[in-house]
C-alpha cells in the first residue's frame, strides 16, 4: 500500500469514527510526530523547564512513591464534586 493510499484509508476511519479516546490517542501521536526531528522529539523551553523543575524536586527529596501518587489521586477523586 502506498503513502497515498494509506493516507486515504486513515483518514476515512477517523471519519467514520466517534470514539473521543481513539481520536485523542491519533491526535497525539501526530503532534508528537511534528514535534520529532530524526525521530528525536523536541522539547519547548517550557516543556525543559518542567523537567529541570522536576528534577530540582527529586534532588531536594520532594518526591512521593507511586502508590503515595494514587491514594492521593484516589482521595481527590472521592472529594471531587462532579456537579460543580
């Protein structure tokens, strides 16, 4: 199958489809695929500045386990009001 053929093909799925997760999952990966060159994503300057925040946190010992990180999450999840 060609590029062209292929390009054809996707693109009549995604119309055909309304599944909102699938059609977010696509929407990523091509932003990542625009964001990549050689295959290497580029990082904005606020993307890099997160990670170097991150990492000040790690250095400074301001982390939590990942199961700290889901009983929190659990815990906002219990307290969140939907209706507002």
């Amino acid at each position: 199958m060609s590029t062209a053929e292929l390009k054809k093909k996707l693109i009549a799925q995604i119309n055909d489809t309304d599944n909102d997760d699938l059609l977010s999952e696509i929407s990523t990966m091509l932003y990542i695929e625009s964001k990549s060159v050689n295959g290497v994503y580029q990082m904005s300057d606020a993307e890099r500045e997160a990670v170097e925040e991150g990492i000040r946190q790690i250095e400074n010992g301001q982390w939590i386990t990942n199961e700290e990180a889901n009983k929190h999450i659990e815990e906002w999840l219990k307290n969140k009001d939907y209706n507002s």
